[in-house]
C-alpha cells in the first residue's frame, strides 16, 4: 500500500468481481471499468488508467479523459523474455495531495501542467513502440525521458528515489521510473528475464546497505484478458 503500484486500484476491481460473482451477477471488463473508475474518482479524481490496464492486462495505450473512463487505443502482449523489476523504496507515497495539486494546476491553466503533459505524451508514444517492436533498449530510454520530465517539471522524485536510480544504473545498469504519483513509493524497470534474478540480487546487496528496508520485486506481465477492446484509430484527413 502507498507504493505507487495500484494496489487499491486492484483491490477494488477485486471486490467488484467477488461481489458480483457471489450475486450471480454478469459482469463485462467495460462494466467492470466504469464501477471501479466511478468509485475511485469520486475519491481521488484520478484518471483511470490504472483500472484499464488491471482490466486489459499486457501492455497498454490510452488517452485520457477528464471524468470518463480513458479510451483504450491499443492493447498488445507484453514481450515474453522481459521481466519487470520493482523497487521498493519502503517510502509512502500520497497520491491524494498529488492529484489535487495537478487539479488546482489545471483549474489555474498552468504552462507547466501543459508541457509535462506534452512530455509526457512524447515518452509514451516512445514507450508504446518500443513495446510493440520489443526493443528493449528504447524502452529504457523512454522511462529515462519520462523520469526525468516527472522529477524536473513536477518535483515528483525524492533525494531517495534519486539516490535508488542512481545505485540502480550504477551497480547493473539499469534505466528505472517513479510509479505512481511520486514523492516516495516504487520504481521499475524491465530487464532480459533470463538477467532477472542476478540483477535482483546485486541491486538488493547494493540498496541494502543504505536502505535496508527497500526490497527489489521481480514480476511478470499479466497476459492480456481479452476483457477490454481497443478503439479503433481513427483515419486521418490528408492535406495537399
């Protein structure tokens, strides 16, 4: 809890399927998504596209609206050989005093909100295609320029978290991102999975001796559901 990874998130599309599966009751993955959005928007006034990809499973792409559910525009399987490392930082998170920052931000027609969010959209068009294409090297490149635009545009990293990346990329090279609303909680990065568990292991002596209370997680994709369906793009108009 409060680290940055959807945790209750999935404990509420969790509760919803329970509830649903005790009443007897059908329940379609855009049902599902709309319940958990509302019931979570009207707490935090997120965005959710935490629920869509719990939802949808593998990897996916969405483009946010202002309360309504995001629409989903791609839905791809996770590459098979990489494996997503998880640190820990053992630090809370609060993802309530973000998101209303970025609301008063809004509200007030920041320039700055305005070009993270422009930064933001370039990393992931980045991402989305080194995911498609399996490139892992561009991934990496894209959670560096998206770190760097949530650290340096939103102050949402930490001296913690700044001094984890460091160590991350120091001791087995490793380009890894907050998660999250920031200001503490976890950071990932995805690696070869058969590099997994020798990373893991040095990172944690590494992190260990200054953090002893970080933990470095190894985790797989969840396949994709066939829950959710992926709008189609739209065609485009051509000018001469």
């Amino acid at each position: 809890m409060a680290s940055g990874l959807s945790s209750s998130s999935s404990l509420i599309i969790g509760l919803f399927r329970t509830f649903a599966r005790h009443l007897d009751l059908e329940l379609d993955g855009a049902t599902l998504l709309q319940w958990a959005y509302d019931h979570e928007y009207a707490i935090y006034h997120g965005g959710g596209m935490d629920q869509t990809s719990i939802i949808a499973g593998g990897a996916t792409l969405t483009e946010g609206r202002d309360g309504s559910v995001p629409v989903l525009t791609g839905c791809v399987p996770f590459p098979e050989d990489w494996t997503i490392v998880v640190i820990d930082s053992a630090t809370p998170k609060c993802t309530s005093r973000h998101l209303a920052d970025v609301r008063r931000q809004h509200a007030q027609g920041d320039p700055t909100l305005r070009r993270y969010i422009a930064a933001a959209d370039g990393c992931a068009e980045k991402a989305w295609s080194a995911v498609v294409s399996a490139d892992l090297t561009l991934l990496g490149e894209a959670m560096t320029e998206a770190h760097t635009a949530m650290r340096d545009i939103q102050h949402m990293s930490s001296e913690v978290l700044e001094d984890m990346r460091r160590t991350a990329r120091r001791t087995v090279g490793l380009p890894v991102k907050i998660t999250g609303a920031g200001g503490g909680g976890s950071m990932i990065g995805v690696c070869r999975s058969g590099d997994a568990a020798e990373i893991r292991h040095l990172l944690s002596r590494h992190l260990h001796e200054e953090y002893p209370h970080a933990r470095v997680l190894l985790a797989d994709a969840a396949p994709l559901t066939g829950d959710l369906r992926a709008a189609r793009p739209q065609p485009q108009e051509l000018s001469a």
